[in-house]
C-alpha cells in the first residue's frame, strides 16, 4: 500500500511538473508552423516546430535562387523559471549559439534581450492580425541604432 500512495504522489508531482513546463511556452505557441517573406532578393522562411514541452525548435533560411544565402538555427527552450531564445548562425561567433532572454511575453508578441551581444540586442515577434508574423531584430549596430524589419505569411 505504502509503494502505492509513494507511486501516486510521484505520478502527480511529474504531472504538475509538466503543465507547469507547457504553461511557460504557452505564450509562444503562435509562432508554431512555417512562415514566409518573398522580396525581389529570394525568399526568407522562418519553421517552429514544437519539440517537447519546455523546447520549440526553429530554422531560418534566405534563398536566392538555389544560393542560400543564411542559414540560421534557433532554440526557444524553458531554463528553470526562464525561457532563452538561442540562435546559432553559420559562420557567425565562432558557430556558437547567442542566447536572448524572454524579457516580455503576451498574447500577440515576445521580447527578446541580450544587452551585450554585438548585434542585434533586441529581438520581437509580433503577431499580425492578417495571420502574418513580424519579426523586428533591433540595437546598436557599428554606434548607429538600427532597426531591422522581416514580414511574414503563414504559408
């Protein structure tokens, strides 16, 4: 009876354990699927997918053509009581992940910050109201602020 009782608390604590987990991406659940932005330079396609309850996994890619031109990997995943955003671009920081803390969470958007990376310091994904994403990278880039825009379509 005892290892009956021991076995159910430890089912429940696990299972609180989980919701809590779900409960702290939940704000991100939006930016789930892919999305696109087609310009006269290629096409910029952004995929999340949701790899287990405290990681969304995504990639990021430019294309010209058959080029690609960027490629870029990134991590949305709950750290104890935090949410990270890392991305690890080829190429850049020795192939080393740059990770973002979540600094504002809402319904329609995400914050991002890392005050002492290069560039950008700041990035923002905000929900559209025309089923589109946009994704504002931000800071202070060779002592000039600079702001840069991507819009996205569900594809």
């Amino acid at each position: 009876m005892k290892k009956l009782a021991l076995l159910a608390t430890l089912l429940i604590v696990v299972s609180c354990k989980n919701q809590a987990s779900d409960e702290k991406l939940n704000p991100a659940q939006w930016i789930l699927g892919s999305w696109e932005q087609q310009t006269d330079k290629g096409i910029l396609t952004e995929t999340w997918q949701r790899q287990n309850d405290s990681v969304f996994v995504g990639s990021c890619y430019f294309i010209n053509e058959s080029d690609t031109l960027h490629r870029e990997t990134i991590l949305l995943e709950q750290r104890a009581d935090s949410i990270t955003y890392s991305a690890n671009v080829k190429g850049q920081n020795n192939d080393k992940a740059v990770p973002f803390r979540l600094t504002t969470a809402n319904t329609n958007s995400l914050v991002f910050e890392n005050p002492a990376h290069d560039y950008p310091q700041k990035i923002v994904y905000q929900k559209s109201k025309s089923n589109g994403l946009l994704v504002t990278i931000s800071g202070i880039l060779h002592g000039k602020k600079s702001v840069e825009k991507y819009n996205f379509s569900k594809k």
